[in-house]
C-alpha cells in the first residue's frame, strides 16, 4: 500500500511538473501577413550580423531579466520610425515567446516584423512577422510597399471549419486553412484585403497596385 501511495505521489508530480511546462509554452494564433504588418510598428528587411545574451533590469525580486540581443543591417524599412533599426531585442527562449534561431552570418536576409523601442531598438516574439526574404512571394514582397497599407482599416477573418462567412463588409474571409488544410496557402502568398471606395474590403490579387476601378466597383 505505501509502494501504491508513493507511485501515486510520483505521478502527481509528474503531472505537475508536465502542466507547468504546457503553461509556460508560446502560443500563436495564426495571421494573415497583411494583418501582422498592420499590428506591427516597424517591419524591414534586414541582414542578422551577431547575438548575444545581455540583461535587461531586473524583475520584482532584484532577479537580472535576460533577453537576447541581435545586432543587425537594415537593409529596407517598410513601417517603422524616421531612422535605422540597428538592435533587435526578444526573449532568451521560445518558451516564453522568444526569437532564438535567427542566422547571424550576415548572409540570409530576413522580413522582420515588431514592436518598436527608442533609441532605434525593437522587440520580437515568435507570433510576429519573421521570415527568410527569399521564401516570401512576389506579392508578398510588393505588398510590404504599399498594399498591405491600404488594408490596415480591414477586419481579415479565418475561416477554420466550414461554414463561415463575413459579419460585416469590412471584412475578408482568410479560407486556406479550410480549403487547403495549411495556414499559409494561396490567399497568405497571393492576395491581399484592400477597402474599396464604397468601404467595403475585398480580396485583391497581382503585384500591381489596385485598379482605380476595383477601389470603386469592382470585384476582386
């Protein structure tokens, strides 16, 4: 019976222990690129040069907070301040929502989306914008000037099981998920959600800037 309580006292602990590691993992819902370039306050295209492990203040106990510190070369902002971005902040582990596998040989080139510090820093988080500038699409990387802009005063919705549908003109129904079983599908690589003159937003495709008529009348 002891033998009985203590692997029952065990498991407990167990259980415990797992709960307290699912509590402390990142969790993101899935965005379109349009939406997290309009939640963002800076998005540029930049090379990652260094990183390394620096503290940050301390929390309420006098204990150091660390964060990971990128030094990087901006090569072209989309959003953002009047200035460079040189230092790139996040969390020390993917745990808690931190940025940790970024390649620093100053070779690959990344779209890096986040909130804005002073002094030219800014913090990211897994749930932000970030990926290799070469696996973006042709629209994608068009839309980062101008497009995704112009529909920052649209609503995209997902759709995760049919059926659903839009509650308001301002909206645009993101299907991929449903139609072809991956988050990031036709309408993610292809389309963007622009208002048009009559103020609803309707999906646009190309990588030429709308139509004047589409903005009026036309359906995508």
């Amino acid at each position: 019976m002891k033998s009985v309580r203590s692997c029952i006292g065990t498991l407990v602990v167990l259980v415990l222990f797992r709960v307290g590691e699912i509590a402390e993992a990142c969790s993101c819902s899935p965005v379109h690129p349009q939406q997290a370039f309009c939640n963002a306050d800076v998005v540029i295209r930049a090379k990652v040069v260094g990183k390394k492990e620096v503290d940050s203040g301390n929390d309420i106990y006098g204990n150091p907070i660390k964060r990971i510190q990128y030094e990087i070369k901006q090569v072209k902002m989309f959003k953002g301040p009047d200035r460079h971005i040189d230092v790139i902040f996040t969390a020390p582990s993917s745990a808690v929502c931190g940025v940790t596998n970024l390649d620093t040989n100053g070779k690959k080139e990344y779209l890096i989306s986040g909130k804005a510090e002073a002094n030219g820093k800014m913090h990211v988080i897994l749930c932000d914008l970030i990926m290799p500038w070469e696996s973006m699409s042709a629209t994608q990387k068009k839309s980062l000037s101008q497009r995704y802009q112009m529909g920052c005063d649209c609503k995209i919705t997902r759709c995760a099981t049919f059926p659903c549908e839009i509650s308001a003109p301002e909206e645009c129904l993101w299907t991929d998920w449903v139609t072809e079983k991956i988050i990031h599908g036709r309408q993610s690589d292809h389309y963007a959600c622009i208002k048009r003159g009559d103020g609803s937003c309707a999906w646009y495709r190309g990588v030429a800037p709308p139509k004047k008529e589409f903005l009026d009348v036309e359906d995508p």
